[in-house]
C-alpha cells in the first residue's frame, strides 16, 4: 500500500451502527498515546455485519478494516471499544477527531461556529420583550405565542434530522444552507405585513436555526479530540447563556428605540459574517455519492410523524384551560392525535426507516438517555424563566421592554461564568457528573428562592437569585452534552449530538407552553376575583393595565395577581430541576483521558 493510499484513509472517520458489535483490538502506542508508525497496515476485510439496513451513510460499500496482526475473526477497532448496549451502554470515547484543526484557522472557525449557535438561541428569547408591541403593530393579540411557537414546532424535529444531513451532504454544505434558509425567515418575518406572515417566516427561521445549533456541535466533535472538548463545549454553553438573556434585552432595546422589526432583521447581518467565515475557514472532507440515493435514504415519514407529534401536544398545551376547556373533546383528541403520531413515529423508526433521525437503539446507553432527559429538564428550566420574568417586570414593575431585559443580566453573567468554569474543570480533572449534580443542586435552589418574589420591589434580593439560578444552570448545560458524546460510539456522534439538541429544544417548547398553560390559568383564577377587571382583556392584552387609566387600588390587586400566577411558575419549576438533580446521580463516570487512537477509513 503507498502512500498516497494510506493518506486517503486518514481524511474522514465513518460511522458504524452499534448493532455491528465491533470489538477492540489492542495497539501498541508510544508514551504519548498514539500509535508507533510502522506497527500495522491497513487491509479492508469481508464485513462482520449481515445487517446493513440501518448502517449509518458514511459506511462505504460495507467496508471494514483490521489491523495486520489481529486474531482472525476479530474485527479492528473503529473509533470505539467493543459496547453492550443492555450493560449499561457505556463506551471506550475515540481520542481522533476526523480531521484535526488548530491555530488561528481553529479561532477563526469558532468564531463562526459560535456567531451560527448565538443567532439560533437569540432568536427563540428576542421575541419575548417584544410581544406586546408586535401585537399592537399588527393589531392581533391572540396569536403572539405563536411567535416563538412557530419558531420552535419547526427548529425542534429538524434538529435530528440534521445529524443525518450532514452524514449525507457534507457539515459544510448543510450549514451554510441552514442560515441562508435562517436569514430568508427572519427577513419574511421582519417585513411581515400581517401576524399570519410573520408566523410563516417565524417557522421557515426555524427549519434554518434547526442546522444552526446541530452542526457546531457535530463539527466540534469533528474536529476537537474528546479530551479537549470540554472547553469548547463550555463555550458553547457561554453563548447559550448569553444568547438566551441578550435576547430579551436586544429585544427591548430594538422595540423602544427603533422598531420590532429589528428584532428579526438584526439576524442578517450577523448572519452574512457567519456564512462568510464558515465557506471561507471550514473545511472537513465529505464523499461525493449520487444525489438521488442519498435523498432516499432520508426518513421523510419520520420527521412528519414526529412534526405532528409535537405540534397537537403543544396545541393542546397552549389552549388547554385557555381558548378551549381541558375536559373539551378538542383538547382531549389533540393530545390523544399526539400520542398516537408518537406511536407512529417510534414504530416508523424501529421497523421501516432506513436511517431513522432517532436512532432508537441509542437509547439503550444509559449516560446518553440519562443526558437527553436531563437537557430537556434544564430546557423547561431555561425558557420557562426566561421567556416569562419579563412579564413579571414590565406587568407588576412597569419597567421598559429594555429594562426587563437588562433586569436579567445578572442571570446571564452567572451563567456564563459557571460554563467556563464547569469546562474548565471538566477538561482538567476527565470528570463531569459533579458538575451537573451540583448545577441542578444550585438550579433548585435558585428556582425556590424565586418562588419569593413579591410587588415590592428589592432588587438586591432578587439579584441573587437569578446569580443562583444562573450559575447552576451554566454548570450542567453543556457537560451534559459532553456526556451524550461521549456516552455512544464516536462514529454515531453526529446523530447523537442532533438528538440531544432536540430534546433541548423540546424541553424548551415544553417549559414555553406548559408556563404559558400555568400563567395564564392561575391569572384568570386570581383575576376574576378583582372586580372590574374583563379577564379575557387582561389576559390576551396585558398592555391595557399599562395604558388604560385604572384605579389604583384595582392596580395593585391586578398586579398581586400576576406575582401569584409567576409564582406558580417557579414552584413548578423548582421540583423539576431537583428531578433532575437525582438522574444525574445515575450517569456513569466515562473517563475522557487520551485512549488509544483508531484506525479509520474511507
């Protein structure tokens, strides 16, 4: 074999399905780990797998490779030690990233990776101090959930889907198509001349921003070795703590000064840097293959299914208690249509897909299942907070769209202080569950002391509660996603790290609609028994209480009201993240020290 053959073999890691039960073979390596030149030669042998339904799409022509020297019958190590899904699931991380990238053209590429996940996060909590004035400027108030609802039903059962994009048409090629479809949304949704355009373009922005947040971490996993991937990864949880708080205060800062509709133009041109850094720095190489096989393999059932899914059940979420009844037969078939499409999407993926986007036997690794159940909880947490308090704020506080928004810098800062240094932590001592433990400890605490939120205002005291719940949210957001990466084979990283992107972002939608269920049941409760007050007025146009001449004493009974109905919100909360704070204590230690570096192969 020359070289020229030899270097082939050294520009891509494939990706094997756990069901070929590839075992490890021990190599030889010097002091630092990696293997001594000249130890071995790469032969390809028949495949040990006679099931290749559902190999994953950068496994070429069912070839495997051994290393000369193993026992015969022995399969060669591939990126992973042999795994039994049923003992735990637990796994050997590969060391070799696909293709190595250092220097000033790694920064340049994080810079680019970073710019892709701060424009999807932002996008989702922008909104969220502008709601009240796109209402007016639209004149439709009933349908402003549906603003970061329809950015969400679309963003959340892509995500996964965009794993397997990637193994088809290549990280880069799936990236920039993923902002330009992001910018063409949010430029729709910023000239939008009717609530239900904007709606449209709020959803064509989702289906971009599904990439946007699915490819950094693939790509990271691409090209960082997995004992180093802690720091990148703590970054990563920075900017979704700043994203997730700056929202709300670009938000505000846009509606008071300038416009709402600034709130989805200001995407543009942050979006055309990030397009151009990615095209001109990234570079990781992908197969070519024909178009129309590669569209084949796409589960086009399974995301419609799981679309659907998801849709009823925040529908049903969203108007259960409000626009219709829980008990109403519209509310009960919803959520009965939602389970049913779930059972679908489940029976779709296990026995027909030819590549599901959830794999479903990645499950059966406890850290990642334990993973993606705890980033949905730190979702609900996450969102439910933040999309919420600047009601609080605005309604109860009458403060400005920009002052609510600034109200939550002390959560921000905290955050991004406990990721880094959660990274860092993680990166030097190969350990992650203290971490997350003690983030979810800290969460519960800061949601408790919320749960102590009065009309009077005491900023001090609520200064450090949000730096509380900040900082335990920073300290588990991203390790978890170190824990699933590193809970399943390398050559399956790809669609794992989408999956738990998904179940982030379903977390998310879930802590949206089911505060929005919580807030708005428990404040038509308590308003009804103000007198004076129209309940449905209030509810669907909080504005009125800050533009209509109101009685003072009817005021401060209205505004006890919503201080009750957010309280709610935290005493839900709070149980949540102590839920999961004792999953994490199941997640299996799996060191992330340097392991012996497999042997690859186109």
């Amino acid at each position: 074999m020359n070289a020229d053959t030899v270097n082939s073999y050294s520009t891509a890691v494939p990706s094997y399905s756990s069901r070929d039960n590839l075992a490890g073979t021990p190599i030889d390596t010097d002091s630092e780990g990696s293997p001594k030149q000249g130890e071995y030669k790469i032969v390809p042998v028949r495949s040990h797998s006679q099931d290749t339904r559902r190999r994953s799409s950068s496994d070429l022509a069912n070839t495997e490779t051994t290393l000369e020297g193993e026992k015969e019958g022995e399969p060669a190590v591939l990126g992973t030690d042999d795994v039994d899904p049923t003992d735990g699931g637990d796994v050997t991380p590969s060391e070799s990233p696909s293709v190595e990238i250092h220097g000033t053209q790694l920064v340049i590429i994080m810079v680019g990776l970073c710019l892709s996940l701060f424009l999807a996060y932002i996008d989702i909590t922008i909104v969220a101090t502008a709601l009240s004035a796109i209402g007016i400027g639209l004149n439709d108030f009933s349908q402003v959930s549906w603003i970061a609802l329809a950015y969400l039903l679309t963003f959340a059962p892509l995500q996964p889907l965009m794993g397997r994009f990637s193994d088809i048409f290549g990280r880069v090629q799936v990236i920039t198509v993923s902002l330009v479809t992001f910018m063409i949304g949010c430029a729709i949704a910023g000239a939008a001349p009717s609530m239900t355009v904007l709606i449209v373009g709020r959803a064509i922005a989702g289906i971009g921003g599904a990439g946007l947040i699915s490819l950094p971490m693939i790509v990271v996993a691409d090209i960082i070795p997995i004992h180093k991937r802690a720091l990148f990864l703590g970054i990563f949880g920075g900017v979704f703590a700043i994203a997730s708080v700056l929202g709300p205060i670009f938000g505000g800062l846009f509606t008071d000064n300038v416009s709402w509709r600034w709130t989805f133009y200001f995407n543009l041109p942050v979006g055309g840097v990030t397009f151009i850094i990615i095209v001109a720095f990234l570079r990781i190489p992908h197969r070519a293959g024909n178009l129309r096989s590669k569209i084949a393999r796409v589960d086009f059932l399974g995301v419609a299914s799981l679309l659907a899914g998801i849709v009823f059940l925040l529908l049903a979420t969203v108007w259960g208690g409000n626009t219709y009844a829980w008990s109403s037969p519209v509310i009960i078939s919803f959520y009965c249509l939602s389970v049913a499409f779930f059972v679908m999407f489940f029976v779709v993926e296990h026995r027909f897909a030819v590549e599901p986007i959830i794999p479903l036997h990645l499950f059966a690794y406890r850290n990642f299942s334990l993973a993606c159940f705890s980033v949905m909880l730190i979702g609900m947490i996450m969102l439910g907070s933040v999309f919420y308090l600047p009601v609080f704020y605005t309604i109860v506080r009458g403060n400005t769209a920009t002052m609510s928004g600034i109200k939550l810098l002390p959560m921000l800062l905290s955050m991004v202080f406990a990721a880094l240094v959660s990274g860092i932590i993680t990166g030097k001592t190969g350990s992650y569950r203290p971490m997350i433990t003690l983030g979810f400890a800290v969460s519960t605490v800061g949601l408790a002391l919320l749960t102590l939120i009065s009309a009077d205002e005491n900023l001090g005291k609520e200064i450090g509660f949000l730096i509380v719940l900040g900082a335990g949210c920073g300290l588990c957001i991203q390790t978890l996603m170190l824990v699933a990466q590193a809970g399943v084979p390398e050559s399956e990283v790809a669609i794992a790290t989408s999956c738990f992107s998904f179940c982030q972002t379903i977390g998310s939608g879930i802590g949206i609609a089911a505060m929005s269920a919580i807030l708005n049941n428990n404040l038509s409760f308590l308003l009804a028994q103000v007198p004076g007050i129209n309940v449905h007025d209030v509810t669907t146009n909080p504005s009125l209480l800050l533009t209509t001449n109101i009685p003072a004493d009817t005021l401060h009974e209205v505004q006890t009201a919503y201080v009750g109905a957010i309280r709610q919100i935290f005493i839900v909360l709070a149980p949540v993240a102590g839920v999961a704070c004792i999953v994490s204590l199941f997640i299996k230690h799996v060191p992330l020290q340097k392991v012996t570096p497999a042997v690859v192969a186109v």
